[in-house]
C-alpha cells in the first residue's frame, strides 16, 4: 500500500519480504451440500521486513502466527492478497519454482526432537538438503556440512557427526535443527518458538547464537513467539497478532515502553520478569478466551475481553490502523483521533 510505504518507511528501503493484505481461509468440511464455512486463519495482515532485519510475530496460541509462517513458506496457499519474496510475488509458484523459493529461506522447528529424524545420525540430516538440491559430489557435501556444524557451535565436530538425535541434548538438538535450517546459506531465517522448549539457560545460548548467524550472514529473520521477555532482546520490529489479525506494530523499544493496544498491554503485562522490583506492577490478563476463527465477532475482535470498549463502535466496525508516530501504528477506536494509516473497510467495497 502507497499509504503504507509514506508512513511507515523510508521509499528506498530494502525489503526482502512485502506482504500486503494477505488472507488465509481454510474452508471446513462440508456437511452434504452443507457450505460449513471457513476458518479466517490469517484475515488482512500487511508486513515487511528489510535485508538483515529481525522482526518479532507475537500472539497467543491460536493468533494465527503459524499459518502466517506456513503460508510465507507456501506449505498454506494465500486466499488472497500478496507475498512478494526477493522481488517475485510467490503466491502462486509451482514446482521447480517453489523448490528455488525453499533454498532461500531456512525454517528452525519449536520442537527439535521432533523436527528430527530419530533413524538418521547428523551427518545423515546435513545431507540430505544437499542432495535434495543437487549438491552430488559427497567430499562437497560433507564439507559444508562440517562447515555449518561449526558455525552453530557444535564442536569437535567428529564428535557429533555420527551421533543420533536422542543422544543429543535439548540444545544439541536445536543447533542441529538451526545448522539444518542454514545448510543451503538462505538469505531468510523463519524462527517459530526456537527456545520455547528449552531451559532458560540454553534459551539465552541458542538466542546469542541465532544473532550471530543473522549478523555473520546479513541474514532477515522472522521470530514467531508468545513471549515478550525473549522478543525484547532479539528483534528490531514486533508485530502483535490477535485472532488472524496485526493490531499493533512498533519498533521493539516503541513498543515495550509505550504499549497502546490493550491486547498488547495484557501479553506485556502477563510476561514472566525475575526483577523483584517489578513484582507489584504484575496484572491480571483479559477474562476469556480467543473467538472462534469460524464466526469471528464484528467489530474489534478483542472487544469481548476489553474493559475499554466503546460501546456502538467497538463491537461493530473494525478499528482503521491508526499512526501513532515513529513507524508504531495500532487497530483500535481509543486512538480515533491519530491520522489513519489503512482503513479496513475499503477492502471490503
């Protein structure tokens, strides 16, 4: 969006990803010739990220951030809107194309025990992404397989080579999945909840070691999480997910010292802080659960958990991203009165 652009970012930035009103539906299973509907999985969501930028999608279970990063890996087909990736809009690549697109972009699993293949040692998994893509010469792929396990810090690397998953640790397991997402040298890292099933400490270590990659290799990465106390050091952009739709975005100080939404200000507000001094500004989080992606309520979707509604306007017309300033805009009615960004309900004509 041209309105977008002018706001929010200077025209010759570099943008690796551009994604402008992107939906994702997945329709349920008929019942006879009953139409049953569609799951509104990703509703509307613009986004972008520069060469060497680290951006932060954060959201309860259910917000939608997975289906956001499946469909950027083209595992979900767009519904509509538009993924433009490298300067090629990819929502409908096929083939040989796809498979071009997939080098390109390295994906590191939440659970690395289950990203892994428990028959296959190391070695095995480095491989097998080489060959896949037509690396054939064996004494090439082995050193670049030696190449990465060194980069994600799994040295000597002749220890490591031909041990299997389950003789690994926790940490071991996600350098592994790491080095496996990096093998191909993309130029996109899709991180979804790297260190949400580690212990704290090796989550300190593989967050350190993912920077260092983005750093070493110029490389963009999209953080996926649900925890605002990692997100605060390890991205320069967060963008806040609620029921298939961004409702806040904000460089990451912008957003953590000046929260808006009241969404974000619960995800903030519910995050875990070992500082003692902090321990009387802890607050309860919304009553309720997420709506129903299937019939979402009119409106804000977050208007049945806000104690700040506005009653009339709140529970029937989608809050216009409004500009707050230092390239933070947010989706909410208490801030009707800042310069509108993108009104929604233009889509929809």
């Amino acid at each position: 969006m041209t309105e977008y652009n002018e706001v929010l970012h200077d025209e010759d930035d570099d943008f690796i990803l551009d994604i402008d009103g992107l939906k994702v539906y997945f329709e349920l299973r008929k019942r006879g010739f009953q139409h049953a509907g569609f799951v509104q999985a990703v509703d509307g969501v613009d986004l972008k990220l520069r060469r060497g930028e680290t951006i932060a999608i954060v959201g309860e279970s259910g917000c939608g951030k997975t289906s956001l990063m499946k469909t950027i890996l083209r595992i979900n087909t767009p519904t509509d809107g538009t993924i433009t990736f490298d300067g090629e809009i990819i929502n409908d690549l096929k083939s040989k194309k796809l498979k071009n697109l997939r080098r390109k972009i390295g994906f590191v699993q939440q659970d690395p025990y289950g990203a892994l293949a428990p028959f296959m040692d190391v070695q095995t998994i480095l491989e097998e992404p080489l060959k896949i893509n037509g690396v054939k010469n064996r004494k090439d792929r082995i050193e670049r397989v030696r190449q990465v396990l060194e980069e994600v810090r799994m040295t000597p690397v002749d220890d490591f080579l031909r041990k299997f998953p389950h003789q690994l640790s926790g940490g071991q397991q996600q350098r592994v999945v790491i080095a496996r997402a990096m093998i191909l040298s993309p130029i996109l890292l899709v991180a979804d909840e790297p260190v949400s099933m580690l212990d704290a400490s090796v989550r300190v270590e593989i967050l350190k070691l993912l920077r260092t990659l983005q750093e070493e290799h110029n490389l963009a990465v999209i953080y996926i999480t649900h925890d605002l106390a990692t997100v605060r050091y390890f991205s320069e952009y967060i963008y806040v997910m609620y029921a298939g739709q961004v409702i806040e975005k904000a460089p990451e100080s912008q957003l953590i010292n000046e929260t808006a939404h009241p969404y974000s200000r619960a995800l903030l507000a519910a995050t875990s802080d070992p500082d003692p001094k902090n321990v009387d500004e802890f607050q309860d989080v919304p009553a309720g659960e997420p709506p129903s992606l299937v019939t979402p309520p009119a409106g804000c979707r977050f208007h049945p958990r806000c104690e700040s509604i506005i009653q009339g306007t709140c529970d029937l017309e989608r809050p216009p991203e409004f500009d707050l300033g230092n390239r933070h805009t947010v989706s909410c009615w208490l801030f009707q009165d800042r310069p509108i960004v993108r009104d929604f309900s233009k889509d929809l004509e």
